[in-house]
C-alpha cells in the first residue's frame, strides 16, 4: 500500500462498487457507507487487512471490531447462533443492531479482529451500498468507524477523507448516513442481554423481541467490554517485556533484531508485527512454556497498540 497519497473519493456507482470488491479481495482498505456511519472495510480474515485497518485510524489499542456480514447465513459461519440471537436477527437485521456472540472454534476471522477474544461482534447494515460491495467480495469485512481515533465518527464520505486521507484506498461516496450514530450493541447471554452501546434500537425493543432482560454493561461483566478490563486476554503462560534473550523455559517472541523461537516481524515492520501478535501469542503459549518472553516494541504507530496489548497481558492475574 502506498503513503501519504490523497484519498480516492468516488461516487458509488457500480464501476466503484466492483473496485472496492477487487480492493478488498487483495488485502487493501475501502471506507464504505453504512446506515449508521461510514465504515473504514477490510476482509475480517486476513491478519495484514485488519491490522492494516488499526494502523489507518490510529488506535491506541486493539479494540475487537465489528464484522459485517451477509445475513444469518453469513453470521452461522462465525458465531454459535442462539434461539435468542435469531429472533434479533429476524426482527432488526437488516439495521443498526451488532450482536455479540461466541465465536465458532473454526471461525476464519483474523484474532486480530476480535482482539483476542472469545466473542466477536456480527452485524448485517441496511445500507443498499454496504451491502452492495459485501456481496462483491463474498467476505466478513471487519468495519470500524472511518475516522482517525478519537475522533467523530463521519457520516459523509468528506468527514473519511478528511479525517483519513490517503490511508484508505478508496473512498466510495453514498451520501449522508441516514442513522447517523452508531449501531446499538448487544451481548447476546443464555437468560439476559447485556447493552453494550445505546443506539438506535433500544432496550424495550430487544425486550420486547426476545423476552430476555437487558441489562446495562458494568465492571463485573467486563469480559464484554474489554477496552474496561485490565488483563482481557492474557495466555496460560506469564508474560515478560522487553525481552532479548530467552530464559530456561521460555519462549522467546521476537521482533526485528530479535529473532526469538519465532518473530513478529524480522524487518521489524509494525503492521506485520500487528498482523501477528495475537496469532503468535496463542502459538506461543500451546508450547506450554514456562513464560512467553517478548522483545522490546517501539512506543510509535501501532507499537503503542502492540504494547498497550503487550501490557495487559503481562499484568498481574485477577486485574480488573
Ligand atoms: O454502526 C456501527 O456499528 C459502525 C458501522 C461502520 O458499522 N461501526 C462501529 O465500529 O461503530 P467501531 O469499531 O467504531 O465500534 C465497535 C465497538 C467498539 O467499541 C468495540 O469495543 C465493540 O464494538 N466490540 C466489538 N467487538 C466486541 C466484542 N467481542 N465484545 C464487546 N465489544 C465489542
Ligand atoms: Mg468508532
């Protein structure tokens, strides 16, 4: 991918739609029109797209994102559908409503994308755009909001280019979103749903729909939010920092000059590296060693993300 290039606006046409759908295949990234908020896309499955995606907003850490999806039928490859989430799926979807869901054993999506999690966020959007360029790729594509981090989410393809730029590959241009806030989160449990994040849809309603409770998200139910939790993915095995040789026992991630067991990126190249923190960290601790050591990570772009994550998982056990 290319730096510091103007963005790519174009009109949504069908010529644009197909691009975005050859885009996508190939690992880049298209901001892409929801009915909620525009969504900076990549394909959910591939470790380089999705980390390509943090490094373009600059997120500080690797919130899990939402992955977009083809109906039911696209969400059953992904997630352990419950009779709960099928009457929420029959009532709202297609629209602004994310459910939260374990993930299948065998589910393609990138760890990166879900951060590590046992979960994974699933929506279908109404928007005939969004939908338009799913279809083009035939992928999960993992969305977040089309902005820099920390800041507003754009609900026109102007507000993408301004606050992106020539970080995404193409901006597809469908008008103002008609919703305009982002979609309502929930956490879909065995006897209750947990409310995530209020939207447009609202607690009576998934009340209303599945007979369950909703309750709202607290400090206790963290698992589910897990930008709140101080240690939300941490391996079997204890976690040690900047790390440049590896002791007895351990197995050594290394980055760069530090080539250790295995490495996240020999180049020493962050989006890589990204690409396959979670993956290794896995990896790493199904060899069961006695800890998983990890070389230094510089503290810039997406090493801050990489260490902030780095960070968690070293934190004493039992944290909240
Ligand atoms: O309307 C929307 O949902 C938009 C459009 C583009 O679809 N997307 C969006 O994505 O708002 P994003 O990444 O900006 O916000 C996703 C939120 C994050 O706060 C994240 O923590 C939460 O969803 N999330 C994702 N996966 C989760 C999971 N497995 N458990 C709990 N929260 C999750
Ligand atoms: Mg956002």
């Amino acid at each position: 991918m290319k730096k510091n290039r103007r963005a790519i606006v174009r009109p949504a046409g069908l010529d644009a739609v197909a691009e975005a759908g050859r885009i996508l295949r190939s690992g880049g990234l298209v901001a892409m029109p929801t009915e909620t908020v525009y969504g900076l896309a990549g394909d959910a499955t591939s470790d380089l797209a999705v980390a390509r995606i943090f490094e373009a907003k600059g997120r500080p850490s690797f919130n899990p994102l939402i992955v977009h999806v083809l109906g039911r039928a696209g969400a059953d490859g992904l997630v352990e559908l419950t009779p709960a989430a099928d009457a929420l799926i029959e009532a709202f979807w297609p629209g602004p409503l994310t459910l939260v869901l374990k993930k299948r054993t065998d589910c393609p999506v990138s760890e990166l994308a879900s951060a590590g999690l046992e979960t994974l966020a699933v929506r279908l959007p109404a928007h005939v755009i969004a939908r338009e360029v799913m279809a083009a790729t035939n992928l999960p594509l993992a969305a977040p909001s089309a902005n820099r981090s920390g800041t507003l989410s754009p609900t026109t393809a102007a507000h993408v280019a301004e606050s992106l730029g020539g970080a995404v590959d193409l901006i597809l241009d469908g008008g103002p979103c008609p919703v305009g806030i982002e979609s309502t989160i929930v956490g879909v449990g065995e006897d209750a749903l947990w409310l995530l994040r209020p939207g447009s849809i609202t607690a009576s309603q998934l009340t209303d729909v599945t007979g369950l409770t909703v309750k709202f998200r607290s400090h206790q139910h963290a698992i589910e939010a897990p930008g709140q939790m101080q240690s939300h993915y941490a391996p079997d095995a204890p976690v040690r920092l900047n790390a440049t040789e590896p002791r007895d026992g351990e197995f050594l991630i290394g980055f760069g000059e530090v080539l250790g067991h295995d490495s996240l990126s020999e180049s020493g190249d962050l989006v890589e590296a990204a690409a396959n923190l979670f993956r290794l960290m896995r990896e790493a601790d199904a060899e069961r060693p006695t800890a998983i050591a990890v070389a230094p990570i510089p503290e810039t772009g997406l090493g801050i993300a990489i260490n902030d994550r780095l960070t968690r998982a070293a934190a004493p056990r039992g944290a909240t």
